[in-house]
C-alpha cells in the first residue's frame, strides 16, 4: 500500500519533508499541497514534479478523499486547527514542532484524540530518531554510567531570521531539548529557572541571546543548557550526561579531521536541516511505516502538551526571574502504551 499524504505548507521543513517523501523514502506519496503562498504551492508542484493537487486551504487538503493522512509544516499558530480537523476528519497526522502554541490548545488536542478513541497524532521531535541520541539513551538505559545525575547541553545556532522573536529561544528551539531528554531520562520536570547572561552584542536589537535553563527532574537529576542563537560559528547541539560511574557525550556528527599547517581542522555544520537531516528521514519512514499498519509509534499529542506546559513555565521563569514549579497531570491511559525506541 502506499499511505497518501497531503502536505499544509510548502515553507522550508514542509519542502524538504515533500523532497524526502518523494525521493529517498518509500510507500508515502504527495497527492495534495495547499499553502497561503498559493504561488509557492504551485511551484513546488511544478519544481518537485509532483502528481499532487494544490488546494486553496488546509481544511481542503484534510477532508480530500484522495488523503490518507496529513503533515502540518505550517507556521505553529495555525497547527491545532489543522491537527483538530485531521482528528474530525479520522486522518493521521504528523505536526511540526509546536504542537500548538499554548499548554490549552495542545490539551484540547488530547482531549479530542482521546475523544476519538485512535492515536492519530505524532508531533515532529526528530532528535528522538538521530543515531547520536538513540546511541546515548543505550549507555543510559544500559545503566553504563550507574543513574544519571546531572546534563550539560548546548544549542548553538550560528544566527536566526529578524523574524525570531524574543521567546523563541524557549518556545521554538529549546523545544527539542525538552522533548528528547525527558525521553532520554525516562523522567518528567519539576521546575524550570532561567538565568540571562550578559548579552551578545551580535543578536538583533531587543533579543535576549543566550539563555541558560535550569531544569530539575523528578527524580532529582539538574540539567542546564546553554541557547545561544547568534554564536556565529556554526550550528552546535551537545548534550553531556553526567553519571555516578561515568560520562556519556552526544556524537559528534562525523566530519573528516584534517593535520595541516600546525593544526588540527574539522568542519562544524552551519544549518540544523543539515545536522537533523538522518532522523528527518528515520522519523518520517518510521511514520510512514506505522500508519500503513494503522500504528501511531513516535512522540505523541501527550508529549507536546507536556513540552508545551514545560515551556510555559520555562517563559514565565524567564520574565519573573525565579523557579516556576511545573506541574504535568497523570497521562491518560490512552496513551500508555509508550513505544520504546531502541
Ligand atoms: P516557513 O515559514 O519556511 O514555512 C511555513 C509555510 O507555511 C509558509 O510557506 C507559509 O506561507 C505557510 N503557511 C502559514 N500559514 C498557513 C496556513 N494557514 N495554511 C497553509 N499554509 C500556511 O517555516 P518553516 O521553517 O518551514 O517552519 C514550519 C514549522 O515547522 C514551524 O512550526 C517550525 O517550528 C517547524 N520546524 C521544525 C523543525 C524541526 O527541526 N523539527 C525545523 C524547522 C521548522
Ligand atoms: C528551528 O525552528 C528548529 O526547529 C531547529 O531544529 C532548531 O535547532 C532551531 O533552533 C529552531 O529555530
């Protein structure tokens, strides 16, 4: 069978997510597109050799008949609607990252999951399918460095758009982090401090840049992470588990090591399409594979709304400048039956 998607918003992530579809992954295929751009939408038909149809809007593209299921790459204040109606309409849905843009709409995506009855929901938190991270959580769940205490991580990106506004850091990058490394521990937070170093002077005026976050867990283990959105050199993600026997680093994407003129080279990558670019397609094979089979395996609606609710507190912590206590409800039963990726 071949899993017929159609595609709401033919921006960056949407048209590399169509290239990959339509050229090194197997069984999905691009049979409709719509984005606001109409003009775009057209032109990735044409410039991608799509047999896919370009409707006016998302609503169109989701209640098609020629749609099995749906990738939301829209801009994140337009996902809950689409993700509501995918569930209305009983489609599966992959969303980008946010899941919606409030803790409130991304519960109301659970509510109507669990409402429906079928997981049909998968949020696109790639980290979880990157060879690195998958390498890391075996030393960790392997009980290689005894329990995990304390992580370091950094997220680096060389510089971001004039359109990256103040809370982005938290809301649209440091997403990934609460995402992979609750899965990582196996473990939910607790609080979320958030400290402001002294500024760079190369960030756009008015944007705080870095951030430094504070998490604490459940069970007790610290993890701090650097956001540093304008460090000029290149796009960087570390993560460092520190355990009471041990340390495990986060790979190093490979990268030739070159010995020449008194020094040793190596090449950092600039663009995060380029250090992700493996899990994007694991993750969207692995969907891809699971919705043929009537499966819904990656991060769920439960996960989203559990960053979402983590980045609101990591926001208010930021303005008020003191430790907010998170607070995630009991996951429904619904979504009990949490697939382990190995
Ligand atoms: P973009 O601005 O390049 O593309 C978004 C596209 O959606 C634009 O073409 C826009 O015209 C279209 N659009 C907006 N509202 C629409 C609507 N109501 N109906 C149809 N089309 C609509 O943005 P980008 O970078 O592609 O990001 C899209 C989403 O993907 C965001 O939520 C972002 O956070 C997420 N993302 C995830 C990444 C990841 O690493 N998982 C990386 C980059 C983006
Ligand atoms: C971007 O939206 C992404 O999702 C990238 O993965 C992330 O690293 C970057 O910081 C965000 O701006």
């Amino acid at each position: 069978m071949v899993l017929k998607i159609g595609v709401i918003g033919t921006g960056a992530i949407g048209q590399d997510h169509i290239r990959r579809i339509t050229n090194n992954l197997s069984g999905g295929k691009i049979v409709a597109v719509t984005d606001v751009n109409a003009e775009q939408a057209n032109a990735v038909v044409k410039n991608e050799n799509l047999d896919a149809k370009v409707y006016e809007n998302g609503l169109d593209v989701i209640n098609a008949t020629e749609v099995d299921a749906v990738i939301v790459t829209s801009w994140g204040p337009t996902h809950e609607e689409f993700v509501l109606a995918s569930i209305a309409a009983g489609k599966p849905v992959f969303c980008e990252k946010p899941l919606a843009i409030t803790a409130e709409g991304c519960k109301r995506i659970v509510d109507a999951e669990v409402a429906s009855g079928k997981q049909l929901v998968q949020v696109g938190f790639m980290r979880r399918y990157d060879k690195g991270y998958r390498a890391l959580k075996n030393v960790v769940d392997n009980g290689k460095i005894g329990e995990p205490l304390m992580v370091h991580c950094a997220h680096r990106n060389p510089s971001v758009p004039s359109s990256y506004t103040a809370d982005m850091a938290l809301t649209d990058s440091f997403v990934h982090e609460i995402d992979v490394l609750r899965w990582l521990l196996n473990d939910d937070y607790v609080s979320a401090q958030v400290i402001l170093p002294r500024n760079t002077r190369l960030a756009e005026k008015g944007l705080q840049d870095p951030h430094m976050v504070l998490l604490e867990t459940k069970q007790g283990i610290r993890i701090d992470t650097e956001i540093f959105v304008n460090c000029q050199y290149g796009y960087d993600i570390q993560c460092q588990v520190v355990g009471e026997t041990g340390i495990a680093n986060l790979p190093e994407p490979s990268s030739v090591l070159i010995r020449s003129e008194a020094k040793l080279l190596t090449d950092i990558l600039v663009d995060w399409k380029d250090r992700f670019i493996d899990s994007y397609d694991v993750e969207l094979q692995e969907w891809i594979n699971s919705t043929i089979k009537g499966e819904m395996h990656g991060p769920s609606a439960w996960d989203g709304y559990v960053v979402a609710v983590t980045v609101d507190a990591c926001v208010k912590a930021k303005h008020t400048g003191q430790i907010v206590p998170i607070s995630i409800p009991e996951r429904p039963a619904f979504y009990s039956k949490q697939y382990v990726l190995q």
